[in-house]
C-alpha cells in the first residue's frame, strides 16, 4: 500500500512538472507593443541626432521592453553610440547587442 502510494505521488509530481513545463507565455498585449513602438521611435529619434556617427544601418526591434541592435557599423565606437542611445530611453529593460563591425565596408 504504502509503495502504490509513492508510485502516485511521484506520477502526480511528473506530471504538474511536465504540465508547467509545457506552458504557454504571457501573451503580447497590446499596451506593450504600444510601449514598444513608443521606445523604437525614441531610439531612432537619438540615431538621427548624433553628428558623428552613422548609425543608418542598425536595425532596431524591441520586444516587451527589451531593445535588439542589429546590423552593422564601421567603427567600434559607432556600436558604443547606438547602445549607449538605446540604454538612455526611459522604460528600457535591457539592450540586447547583435551589431556586426564592418570596418572593411569603405
């Protein structure tokens, strides 16, 4: 008796573990592509007023509060302005780096 038990205790166990495992995320709502789109326009706004540095060839994504950097530059300090830029707008979770140096582009 005691043995079956066990047995269904840790069949129940495996089971809520492999049921938890298997849940969906939190959908995307539409407050937070809202927010979204408000944080991209920001981040292009600061790209397009930075004097020196072209940064016309970075792509930018964010998803619930996290901003994605792609792309390319030419220099390093080109990426260290675009990533300075996004962390400096307010609601900004996290900048998530995937910008390429093309130095050879010239």
């Amino acid at each position: 008796m005691k043995k079956t038990t066990n047995i269904t205790l840790s069949l129940g166990l495996m089971t809520l573990l492999l049921l938890s495992a298997c849940a969906t995320p939190a959908p995307y709502t539409a407050a937070e592509e809202s927010n979204d789109q408000k944080i991209k326009d920001q981040v292009l706004e600061k790209f397009k007023h930075e004097q020196y540095t072209f940064l016309g060839h970075v792509d930018i994504t964010v998803y619930k509060s996290t901003v994605i950097l792609g792309g390319l530059v030419f220099e390093p300090v080109d990426r260290d302005v675009a990533l300075r830029d996004a962390r400096s707008v307010q609601g900004v979770k996290a900048v998530n780096d995937q910008i390429e140096i093309e130095s050879n582009a010239y």
